[in-house]
C-alpha cells in the first residue's frame, strides 16, 4: 500500500464546539501526519464547487449555508491507506448512527450537524486539496516516527 494524501474539513460547528485539537490529534494518534492545515471562512462560491456534486438537491442550499456559516479548518493527511483510514476515524454521516470510537460516534450529535467531512476517494481527496491548498502550501517531510509504524 502507497501513501496517500487526503482531504479533511472540520466544518463550523466543530471549530465552534472547540473540537479542533481534538480531532486533528485522533488522526496522529493513529499515525497520519499533517502535510497542511489552514483555518478560514469558506465563501459562497468555494462551497458551491466544495458541494457541486450535490447540486440541484433538496438539500444543496442547507449544505452551502451550513458550511458557510462560520470559520473551517482544512487539512491535508498523509499515511498509507490514508483516505479509507480517515473515513474510519470519521464515522458514518450521521453521528446517531456512528460506532463509539469514531469522531462522529463520540461527538456528534446530529446530521446536520456533524463536524467534519473526509474525502471518499483518492479522486476526491485531489480534487479537494486543489480547492483549497495550493502546491506551495502542501509540506513534504519526514517524521521521526515512520520507521515505528510501517514496515518498510
């Protein structure tokens, strides 16, 4: 298995909550390392390419709203199997259905309301990095830790 990078936004109601810490420290704990973060407000038109596979949904306009309503955090994962790792971490999309354990399943209570959003593919994960992070903005390095935690 690669490494893969992937693409995490922790949406408003987690930065709002102060969960932030948390949740990029369950990634590390698990061995992923962080290529980039950044902490912004999403505008109207990013979350309109952000969500444009769901447009002309009922339910795109909550989305755009919901995602635009107050400050993001993004951030780009590394790790082998990184994109399916995260989604593992994360939980099913509605934290009433996630497994303790999981971000959702321990924090969230709510889906329309549940704190962070992981790319589901490696197309995805591209995709999103390119919205929001520029080549520049993408670190490469190596942790002291990578020897403990893959076998080469």
């Amino acid at each position: 298995m690669e490494m893969e990078r992937t693409f995490v936004l922790i949406k408003p109601d987690g930065v709002q909550r102060g969960l932030v810490g948390r949740i990029i420290g369950r990634f590390e704990k698990k061995g992923l390392k962080v290529v980039s973060t950044k902490m912004f407000w999403v505008n109207e038109d990013m979350a309109k390419k952000y969500y444009a596979e769901h447009e002309g949904k009922d339910f795109f306009p909550g989305l755009v709203e919901y995602v635009t309503s107050g400050p993001s955090v993004a951030i780009v994962l590394e790790g082998k199997g990184a994109v399916a790792t995260v989604r593992g971490l994360i939980g099913t999309t509605d934290p009433a259905e996630a497994h303790p354990g999981t971000i959702r399943g321990d924090m969230g209570m709510d889906i329309s309301r549940n704190l962070i959003h992981g790319a589901d593919s490696l197309e995805s994960a591209h995709r999103e990095i390119r919205l929001f992070f520029s080549p520049q903005e993408l670190l490469d390095y190596s942790r002291v830790d990578r020897t403990w935690l893959y076998k080469e």
